[in-house]
C-alpha cells in the first residue's frame, strides 16, 4: 500500500472515533530518557490523571501510526523531536508537543497543532545572564537561521533593550564553526552557545572550550551537561514545568477551546546552574549575593 493511501487510512480512522468513552490523552515519546519523563509528570500533574504512553524509538513511521490510529486517543501529547515530526501526520486530533528542539523549524503552520519549546524567551535568559555577569557588554553566538533564526532576532531584540552589544553570525555547515568562532577573538567577552543543531556537535564543542580557555571567554549554553565539560554557566529549562505548561494547554483544548487556535510558548521556569571551577580557571568574579538560588557544580 502506498505510503500517502495508508496515512489516509489513519487519518480517516481519527476522524471517525469517538471521545465518548472520555478524553483519551496518548503520550507518543520519542525515547526513554529523564528530561521527558519529568515532563510527562509535569502534564500528568496539571492535567489531573495519567497518560498513555507509546515510546517510538527504533519503529518506522507507519507502525507508529497504526499504533495511534488503534488506541484512538481524544489528543496527542508529543514528547520530542521524533514524535512531534510524526504527529504532523496527523491532522483531525488535537497535538500538543513539548521537549521538541526548535520546533518551528519542523512545523509548517499546522492548525491542530500547539506546544511548548524547549527555548526560554530571549530576554529572560539575558537577564539572568546579566544577573550572574552584571559587567557583560559582548556577547557572541553562532546560529544557523534555519534553526534558531527567530529566536536569535528576538536576542538581538532583547540585547538593544538592556545596551548589549550582540555579535551574532550565521552558520550554514558544522565544519564552518571553528573558522567563525575563531573571527569573534577579541571581539566578544562571553560566548553563548545555543540549542542549535548545526552548531553544536561532538566535533565543535571540543573548538568552543578551547576557545574559551584559549580567550579566557566563558560558555554560556542551555544544558548543564556542558558544565561538565568546561562551559561556566547554564541557563536551561525545567522540564517538570514544560510539562505543567503543555497540560494547561490540554485543559484548555480538550474544554472546549479552538484547536484550529494553534498556540506555541516558550518556556517559563528557567535552571541555573554555575561551574565555580571554571569561572576561577577563566578569572571571571562572580558576585555570590546574585546567585543565591543558583546551584553551583564543582
């Protein structure tokens, strides 16, 4: 059977089930790991009763959705990047996505679709920046616009507010990354590192912790594995509110609300972690009586 026919099938069989029975919420994960269990507690906690769970790593496309298609789930909560790409195969139920990477950028204007990203807005993560390195005026970063475009025009929104010079440049290849990093020297006093696929991979990580020992220019990135690494300062999400977020979405839908009133929201609560070790390595001063509530990894 033709792929097209045979998505044609699942959609048809939907439309037709019924939400008689109750408002069936199936949780399509893309694999098995903390963060997405966290956020699948979070929705359980707001939503107010436990999900189905259908876990997809390793399964082709198909099969997941004659999965769905047999459960016949009232709304999809699609935990990740892999099963948010699969859900847009989808078109007659109400999807709400969380833990998905960018997910603007695998969206095409969807009507059923709603979520919450894995970004906090530009202008908290720069304020709690500012918090921990009150002196910062240069900041550089390296994007690729395909992935995180929007959200680097709502940083550089951000930064002409609060008198931030912003050195921002465009990446199209990985292996372009050393050569462009290597232009900010002397240009920029901390490097932020981005959750963008094209610039971070297991090869350019090792070029931005050495240009940041080399520069004596701390790393501020989205995830506090990298503190481990080298990078000083983390500014990531909590994927327990994530969860809370996308489940107040689900409340709202499975009432009554539009589904054709897509809404996709940044994240909210934000996990600030700092690297003492590194920032003595790198002579930077932190200013303790600032970072009371941030945990401090060694």
């Amino acid at each position: 059977m033709a792929k097209t026919t045979f998505t044609l099938l699942v959609l048809l069989a939907l439309l037709t089930g019924s939400a008689e029975a109750g408002q069936k919420v199936l949780a399509v994960q893309s694999i098995s790991v903390a963060p997405y269990e966290q956020a699948i507690r979070g929705f359980e906690h707001r939503y107010g009763s436990e999900v189905q769970r259908l876990i997809i790593s390793n399964q082709k496309e198909k099969d997941v959705l004659r999965k769905i298609s047999d459960i016949r789930p009232d709304m999809i909560l699609a935990v990740g990047r892999d099963a948010l790409s699969i859900a847009t195969r989808i078109k007659t139920i109400p999807v709400v996505y969380c833990m998905a990477l960018n997910p603007r950028s695998i969206l095409a204007g969807e009507k059923n679709i709603s979520g919450v990203s894995m970004n906090l807005p530009p202008e908290k993560q720069l304020s709690e920046l500012l918090k921990v390195l009150p002196a910062t005026r240069n900041i550089g970063l390296l994007y690729d616009p395909d992935q995180t475009g929007v959200f680097v025009q709502g940083v550089r929104d951000a930064a002409a507010k609060l008198d931030v010079n912003l050195t921002a440049t465009a990446v199209r290849r990985s292996r372009d990354v050393p050569l462009l990093l290597n232009s900010m020297k002397n240009k920029v006093g901390v490097f932020w590192m981005l959750p963008d696929l094209t610039v971070v991979t297991s090869e350019t990580i090792e070029s931005m912790l050495l240009f940041s020992l080399e520069n004596k220019t701390p790393i501020i990135t989205f995830s506090e594995k990298y503190l481990e690494m080298g990078a000083m300062l983390s500014i990531g999400i909590d994927p327990f509110d994530i969860g809370r977020q996308a489940g107040e979405m689900a409340q709202k839908i499975l009432s009554g609300s539009d589904i054709t009133d897509a809404q996709h929201v940044d994240a909210r609560e934000a996990l600030i972690s700092l690297n003492m070790k590194i920032a003595e390595k790198l002579g930077v001063t932190i200013d303790k009586k600032a970072i009371g509530n941030i945990r401090s990894v060694r």
